[in-house]
C-alpha cells in the first residue's frame, strides 16, 4: 500500500511490477452493444452517454492505432519514459466475431512500450472461443476485463435498463477466473434512492467474487440521456460532496485489502455534465477522501471480514 494512501491503487501495483508509470489510453473500436441494437434491448443503461460511456475514448473514425498514438504523443511529453495500458472503453469491446476482435486489439497490442490491454465489455458477450484467446493473451501480457455490476439491488437494477443479471456476470467471471484472467468491476454510488447502507452491501457482495480490482463511479447526469430526463423531473437527488466522500471511505474500509482500486470518483466532459458540479474538481474529491480516512483512522479492509 503506497504510505501516502490508506487503500491500495491499481496505478501503484503497475509501477511496483513495471518500474514505470503505467498510463491508460481510452480508445472507441467502434462497437455498438446488444442493449443497443435490440438483441438485448434499445436505448441502452439509462445513464449511458451517447457515446458508449467512452466520452475520452478517441474518435472511432480514426484507426485505431492513430487514436493511440495521438495520446501517447500527448501522454510521452508529460512521462518520457511511460508504458501503455490501451483501454477499449467505448460501447461493448467484445460484441464482434472473434476473429475481428483479434485483428483490432493486436493493432495496439504488441507495440513497443504497450504492456497489454484492458477491455470493457458485457458479461453476456464473452463467448468461450473468445476467452481461449484471451488466455493467450494473458500469458505473455497485461490483461483486464472490465464488467459493470453497478448495483447489487434489484430495486435500483430494475431502473437502468441494464438487460443483465447479476447472475449472468457471476456466471462469467467464474469462466474468465478458471483461465486466471484478471477482472475489473465497476460500480456506481449514489443510484437513485440507494441508502448508504445499500452502497457498503455492494461492497460485501465484492469481497465474495473471485475479482482483482474496482472502480467506483459517483453517479453523474449527462445530456441527452434517459437518466437527465428523470432527474429533471425530480425524481431523485443526487449525492453531495460530503455525503460521497462519506460514503466511499467505508465502502473502502469494508472492501477486501488485497482488490486493488482504479478509480474512487467519476470523470465527465464538462460540456455534457448536468449534475454533480463537484466531481469536475476531482482533486478537491481525491484529497477529501485521503483526509476523511485519516480522519476516521481507517484503511482498506479496517471492516473487512469474510462472508
């Protein structure tokens, strides 16, 4: 655990494996998802962005290979001596044939200074012809699959339009751990009427899947999506500062130490952000965080106990 963090970052494992600052670059492979395009249903997850919830991803009409490079060059002035983590992050990263996929990662995959790739994707769209070849990916290079959980509630599930089980994802984590492929959840706090209660029950529900690592998302409202709708309507308030940073450091402290965390706030494009302002300053989130923890005199796992 990095001594000036009281959790255990994802950034600082790669660092302590590579020896360099591991730097994670969004890309769009220009993939729709099957609660999109009707196969699961339409309109997909309600707080969905236009864009596929890859509103840093690069521009899908550009190769995918010119969509990396364009920030590594940015990235490579700020860390001369970088690695990469390409992330496929825009819409369903495995809703193709698995022989298209191949033919997108490898564009990135075997570049120089490039130690693997993460892919977000859905538990419904990993075929098992798929994870055999990305158990062979596995061997020689990074890899992470990362699957939205969001809720364990079925109350709250219910609203999303998420087309997806909780058993569904359990299902296909079990198969992606029986290949030792390493798994990313996300998760959302602040989802409509959900108690603080309910948010550290998502948490507990964590500690008993076979998974390495965890994002965790403050929900925000993005233009022209269904969830801005309901939120102009009032139907539901979203968290304040305090209540998030509150939140978050139990959910940590109940979270089980060895999960390493990506992501503990949400970005958004300032320009489609409705509601929260706050989680623009996402610094001002950061240190928050690092004092309510000191200030509690809590660390990662300080709540943990086996389920």
């Amino acid at each position: 655990m990095n001594e000036r963090k009281r959790y255990n970052r994802f950034s600082d494992k790669m660092k302590e494996i590579y020896g360099k600052r591991v730097i994670k670059i969004s890309l769009n492979g220009g993939f729709t998802c099957p609660n999109i395009d009707g196969k699961k249903g339409f309109g997909g997850c309600i707080y969905c962005s236009k864009k596929g919830s890859g509103d840093f991803a690069g521009d899908v009409k550009d190769s995918i290979l010119k969509q990396f490079n364009a920030v590594k060059d940015k990235m490579s002035e700020k860390w001369s001596n970088g690695l990469y983590l390409p992330y496929f992050q825009a819409f369903t990263n495995t809703y193709a044939p698995t022989e298209e996929l191949k033919k997108i990662y490898d564009s990135v995959l075997y570049l120089d200074d490039v130690i693997g790739i993460a892919i977000a994707t859905r538990s419904d769209c990993i075929e098992d012809d798929l994870i055999d070849y990305l158990e062979s990916i596995s061997k020689t290079k990074e890899l992470w699959i990362e699957l939205g959980i969001q809720s364990i509630h079925e109350k709250t599930v219910s609203k999303l339009n998420r087309q997806e089980t909780l058993f569904e994802i359990e299902e296909t984590i079990k198969r992606l751990r029986a290949k030792d492929i390493n798994i990313c959840v996300h998760i959302i706090n602040g989802l409509f009427d959900e108690t603080k209660t309910d948010m550290i029950e998502t948490i507990k529900y964590i500690n008993t899947l076979n998974i390495q690592c965890i994002k965790i998302h403050m929900l925000h409202v993005l233009k022209d999506t269904p969830l801005a709708k309901i939120y102009q309507r009032g139907e539901f308030k979203l968290l304040t500062k305090e209540e998030y940073i509150d939140i978050i450091t139990d959910q940590i402290a109940h979270l089980d130490p060895k999960i390493l965390i990506q992501r503990i706030t949400g970005d958004a494009n300032r320009d489609e952000l409705i509601a929260p302002n706050w989680i623009i300053k996402k610094f001002e989130v950061l240190n928050g965080i690092d004092w309510e923890m000191e200030r509690k005199n809590i660390f990662q796992g300080s709540f943990y106990r086996k389920y």
